[in-house]
C-alpha cells in the first residue's frame, strides 16, 4: 500500500490529532472506518428505540430493561467518536487496529435486557 504523499499544508480537517499524523490511508479503509462509526451509531439509534417501545407498550416489571436499553443507547453513542479517532489513527500508523470493551458490555447488557422483558412477559 502506496501513501499518496505528504499531506498539503492547508490541510485543515479535523480532529487535527487524528489527520495530523501518520500516513494517508487507503480510501476503502478510512471510509470503511467511517460507515463502522455510522453503524454504531444506528445501533444506539435502535437501542434508544427499543428502550422506548419497552417503557411505552412493556408491563410494570419491564420498566428496568428499559432503562438498562437507554443505558446502553448512551454508552455506544458516547464510544462511536473516541473508537473512529482509534481505529483512523492506528490506519494512519499502519499499526493493528484497537478493541474496545464496549462490544463485550453490549452483548452482555442486550443479554440481561432480552432476560429482563421475557421475565416480565411472563409474570
């Protein structure tokens, strides 16, 4: 993989500490990048979606998983920026792209909401 060279000096996009380092990445990864940013960002759309359908058409017992949902909304929205700052810096480093302990903490939260609106279906 080729650089396309140094960067002009106008070069004014931001954040400065993401495009100010390392070398041009291929296209396809720096977009691919950015529709992953926009992915989580639909999923925390969906979860705040969900979390309102509970809370709205849910039983008494169903209003925690809701809030567990809303929770979960928040934390993916708020990791959706930092993790493309991470992952666009290390494609600019050539280095190996970072995890995140947020997909473990949404499975597991997804989890115990799934087990939380089924216990209140059935009771």
């Amino acid at each position: 993989m080729t650089s396309p060279g140094p960067r002009p000096p106008d070069d004014r996009r931001w954040p400065r500490r993401v495009y100010g380092t390392g070398d041009e990445p291929d296209p396809r990864f720096a977009l691919a990048n950015e529709r992953t940013f926009l992915a989580w960002l639909r999923t925390s759309l969906g979860l705040m979606v969900a979390a309102v359908a509970v809370k709205a058409f849910g039983r008494d017992g169903a209003q925690w998983a809701a809030a567990v949902l809303a929770v979960l909304a928040v934390l993916v929205a708020a990791e959706a920026f930092p993790r493309w700052i991470r992952n666009e810096r290390a494609l600019r480093m050539r280095a190996p792209l970072p995890s995140t302990p947020v997909v473990v903490v949404s499975a597991a939260a997804v989890i115990v909401s799934g087990v939380m609106i089924s216990l209140a279906v059935l009771i």
